[in-house]
C-alpha cells in the first residue's frame, strides 16, 4: 500500500462529521456576528474542533485496518499512520 485510499462507504462517517463540523462552524460565524457572549461562542468553537478531530482520527483507524487487512510492512505502516496521527496533535 503505497497510500491512504479509502472508499466512499468508509469514508462516509468521516464525511458526516466533518459535514456536521460545518454547520456548527456555521452556528459559530453567526454567533460572532451576533455577538453573542465569548464564552458560548468558546464553547462551540471547542466542539467543533473535536468533530474536526474525531473525523481525522477515523481516517486513521480506517487506514490502520487497512494496512492490517493488506498484510502491509507492519513497521513502514506504523511510522505513516503514526505521522498522521502526530499531525492532529
């Protein structure tokens, strides 16, 4: 496996949360332009981050399983996933 490739069906959650990601960022935006209070619109923003988060760490655990399935270096395989995962730190 020379790269991630993941399929429609396994890239569907990831697309759902990061589609719900947007309309929270959305709800951020207007917030902001509202002005709301700084606090709620922290809030929010936190919650979108860890959508944001969740979507990335799904890719790679999809990824993970692929590499397992694909009977993959095992150690060439844990130093790109594990460089994606550092990359969401």
């Amino acid at each position: 496996m020379t790269g991630l490739h993941l399929s429609a069906e396994e890239l569907e959650p990831v697309v759902k949360r990061l589609r719900r990601a947007q309309g929270q960022l959305t709800g951020v935006l207007k917030m902001i332009e509202e002005g709301r209070d700084c606090g709620d619109v922290v809030t929010q923003l936190a919650a979108v981050s860890k959508a944001i988060d969740r979507a990335g760490f799904s890719m790679i655990a999809t990824g993970l399983e692929q590499c397992i399935q694909d009977g993959e270096d095992t150690t060439e395989a844990k130093k790109r996933l594990e460089k994606l995962f550092m990359s969401l730190a």
